[in-house]
C-alpha cells in the first residue's frame, strides 16, 4: 500500500482548488493507498465549523473530512499555521501536526500532492 498525503495550503475562498484537493482525498481511498490529508497555511480556516458551504468555492469542505474520519484516514493541520491564524478548535479526528514532523511526514510519503 502506498502512502500518499495531499497537503493543501491555499484558501478555500475565492478558489475551488481547496475543497477540489479535499474531495480527491476522498477519491485516492479507492485505490490501494493510504492517504493523508494535510492543511496548512491559509487552507486552515476551511476546519471552522461555523463556515458556511456558500462562503467557500467549491461548495461543503466539511463532507470530506467527514468521510476521510469514517474511513479512518489520518488529517493533520499544521501548528504553526493553526497558531498564526488564532485557530484553536478542530474537528473530529483532525490533529494538531508540528511542521518539522510535517516535513518528516513528507519526506516518509511515497507521493505528495500539494495544492
């Protein structure tokens, strides 16, 4: 089985390219992989809850992540960019990743889609 992890870094307004990465996350399961999905920089303010589909691009970045915690697929947000953006809550099953473990994490994958 091979490791891929999905790292999405851009906003999820004002561009689909956030919840198009969630979604094939979702999408990757189906083959023989292990995906991981990673949200960092900006691409943290899609775990707020409280966002309403309409206000993001591409519609609900919610379902995927609720689909990828039943799978039991692991999804990290990255500390530092939890930190800088004053983010303290996540969702279920979404942990807290530091960005040196990230890069570790990276750098163990067998393929790394960066968005």
């Amino acid at each position: 089985m091979s490791v891929v992890t999905v790292l999405v870094r851009g906003s999820a307004f004002g561009s689909r390219r956030a919840a198009e990465a969630m979604r094939m996350s979702v999408g990757q399961t189906l083959g023989d992989h292990d995906v991981r999905l990673v949200l960092a920089e900006d691409a943290i303010y899609a775990l707020n809850a409280d966002v309403r589909p309409a206000m993001i691009a591409g519609g609900d970045v919610q379902r995927p992540i609720e689909t990828l915690r039943m799978l039991g697929q692991p999804m990290y947000a990255e500390s530092e960019s939890l930190d800088a953006r004053d983010v303290e809550e996540l969702p279920a099953g979404v942990e807290r990743i530091a960005r040196a473990d990230l890069a570790a994490m990276l750098a163990e994958s067998d393929v790394v889609l960066p968005w």
